[in-house]
C-alpha cells in the first residue's frame, strides 16, 4: 500500500488528544458538505429556471428558421418548395408573413404583430398546444390571439369581431386612405409567455398577404421541424443550398440569443460566488491541516528518524487534505441530489400554490461541484502541507 495515503487515512480517522483541533476538524469537513451541497443546489435550481423560461422557445419557435438576409420578405418559389420537400432530415416546412398592425375592437386599440401561417405550422411547433379558451381555428374569417392581446382589447371566444389595420405599401405622407383593414372572429385564445401574448395575433397566410397586399410567394419566414435536431448544422447546409443567399438560417438557440447569453451570465456570475465562498471555506482546510500537523509533530519526527524523507511527510498530509475535501464534497453532493430528487418527485417547494420551483438534475453539475472541490482542495493542501520542514520536525 502507498506509504503516504495509508497514513493519511489513519490520520483521518483517528481523533487528536487535543479536543480542540477535533472541533476544528469537523467544522472544517461539515464546511465543505454545506458548501459543496449548496453549489450543487444553486447550479440545479438555475439549470430548472433556464428550462422553464425556455419552454415557451420549445413551443413557440421552430426547429430551425429561415429569414430574410434583406428586408423584411422573399420571393419563396415553387422550384425551391419542391426541392424542401424532397429533403432529408426535414420532416415539415411552414410558411409564414408577419408584420405590425394596428388592432381595434369597441374603442381600444393596441399595436401588434399578425402572423399569417399556412395548415403546416402546427407540425411544426406546439403553438396549438397552448390554447387556453376556444380552439385553434384560423381560416379567412377567423384568427387566435394571445390573452394579453384578447385582455387589453376585452376580446371573447366566438364573440368578438377583431378589426385589424395595416399599412399599405408605398412611400410619401400617410393619410386613412393608407390604410386597409380586415375583421377577424377570435376562435381561440393562446398562453406561452407574457411578453408574446401582448404581441402575436395569428390568422390565414393568404388572408394576411392579401391584407399586406403581398404576392402568393412572398413571405418573411420559413419554420422546419427537423427528423433529427442533432444534425443542425449538416441540414442547415442544404437548406441554404436550396433557399440560396436571399435568406439566413436560424437555429432555436440563436433565435433567442439574448435570452440565453443572459441566463448563461447569470449562472456563471451564480457559480463565480459560490466559488469565492467555498474558496473563503476552503482556508479552513489549511488552518486544520496545519494544526494537525503541530498536533503530530511527534509522530513527524519519529518517522523522519526512521528515515521517512521530507517528500513523503508533505504528502502524508497532501493526501489527507485530498480526502476530507474528496469525501466532503462527496458527501456534499450526495444530500444535494437527495434534496432535489425530493423536489422532483414531492414538488413541496412551490413558486405559486400550482406552480413548483423548477430545478433539473443534470450530471454535468456533479461533476462541476466535484471538480471545484477537488481543485480547491489540491490548492489548499498544497499550501498546508509545504508548511513542513526540517526545523519545524527536529525542534
């Protein structure tokens, strides 16, 4: 057996006479449990929280999406739909035209954006799925809204008729003669997220170019629903040889780049202060570390006398610095995996009385707590160990 880690390990376990340098002893392996645990927890409960504000993405925004690479339309042709078609590795195209009105109903108005969209849009996101009154309609006659839309309007399921107001196409002073409009029923109203409620009416692509006083080929997006959304990058590749330079592909993530540069940035500033705390924690480590080698100076010199050198006395307490970190963090980790396998399964932390704070257990957060505590407590070690001299075993 290793010289050092076997008396490292009896060090370990052992009790000083000194009862003292016990209490600082598990003071310090009770400090690395909470603060391992805690780090642990908080990567959990941000790894929840980007997962729960990006639900509304993974319903609302497609697989991967092509928009215009100037203005706000494109020509989409014929030719190109039929090579889309043909493709592999896409199962379902939409189309769509959106563009911002001016809503009315029984005197409020409100400015928004209408989406026009084809029979195809709903294989290819779950925006249908979100309906909370009424149903997904939408045909020349009818369009859905979000609840912020149909809330600020005072709009009703099957009852309300919706007057919508676009601009139309041209340059030079603007006067009503400008204007067009279209009534729409509401045959449903839809709920993803507070900020896209209050800004999407949805309704019939050809209604909406009609409005718009757009072509049948002019459109300002194109939504794919990807047989395998791990091969984004090679489909992007023939989908821009299909659509040519006129459009840009984007996949989910960069479609909502802000969002997740600013939950990235926050679970990295979350993570920097938890370091500094468990960093703040860890000279706890050296301070016990070099009491108990005052403790066994005794010990130290017999060993050294028995022809033990300095290198091996270092690592004696290198090695023992690396096991109460290893297990502390261990063990850290273990009650912080109980503790969100607890709000998994039993939901008793709860943000509202229906809604439970969202948390995810991921293994790469093991491995980063794991990883952090092991590099400190290397760090830590070093330093305490190096601390041993000649003078200090043979005074």
């Amino acid at each position: 057996m290793n010289f050092p880690l076997y008396i490292a390990k009896r060090y370990v376990r052992s009790k000083s006479s000194q009862n003292a340098i016990n209490i600082i002893n598990l003071i310090t392996f009770l400090v690395i449990v909470i603060g391992s645990a805690a780090l642990f927890i908080v990567l959990s409960g941000f790894a929840g929280l980007k997962s729960f504000s990006l639900q509304f993405s993974n319903t609302f925004d497609p697989d991967l999406k092509a928009l215009p690479a100037a203005g706000k339309f494109f020509e989409f042709s014929a030719e190109q739909e039929e090579k889309l078609k043909e493709l592999n590795g896409v199962a379902s195209f939409t189309k769509e035209l959106e563009e911002k009105v001016y809503l009315k109903h029984q005197g409020k108005s409100h400015i928004a954006i209408i989406k026009g969209i084809d029979s195809n849009y709903n294989r290819v996101t779950g925006i249908d799925s979100t309906v909370l009154y009424g149903n997904w309609r939408i045909n020349s006659e009818q369009a859905v809204v979000g609840i912020g839309v149909a809330n600020l309007l005072g709009l009703s399921v099957n009852q309300s008729a919706l007057t919508v107001l676009a601009l139309k196409p041209g340059k030079g002073s603007l006067s009503l003669k400008d204007l067009k409009t279209q009534p729409y029923f509401i045959s449903g109203v839809f709920g993803v997220e507070e900020n896209l409620d209050k800004k999407y009416v949805f309704a019939d692509l050809a209604s909406v170019q009609n409005l718009l006083e757009k072509e049948k080929r002019q459109i300002s997006g194109l939504g794919f629903k990807l047989e395998n959304s791990e091969e984004v990058s090679t489909i992007k590749e023939k989908i821009a040889a299909v659509l040519g330079s006129t459009v840009i592909l984007r996949d989910r993530q960069e479609l909502n780049s802000t969002l997740h540069r600013m939950l990235n940035t926050e679970n990295l500033a979350t993570y920097l202060i938890f370091t500094l705390v468990l960093v703040i924690a860890l000279f706890n480590v050296v301070g016990a570390i070099i009491m108990m080698v005052l403790d066994k100076q005794q010990n130290l010199r017999t060993l050294y006398n028995l022809g033990t050198t300095l290198k091996k006395l270092r690592a004696i307490f290198f090695v023992q610095g690396l096991l109460v970190t290893g297990i502390g963090g261990f063990i850290g980790v273990a009650l912080g995996s109980l503790l969100i396998w607890s709000q998994l399964a039993f939901e008793w932390l709860k943000i509202t009385p229906t809604l439970p704070y969202p948390v995810e257990y991921q293994f790469l957060n093991v491995l980063v707590v794991l990883g952090t505590i092991m590099v400190l407590g290397i760090v830590a070690s070093k330093i305490a160990s190096s601390r041993i001299n000649k003078k200090l075993i043979t005074q």
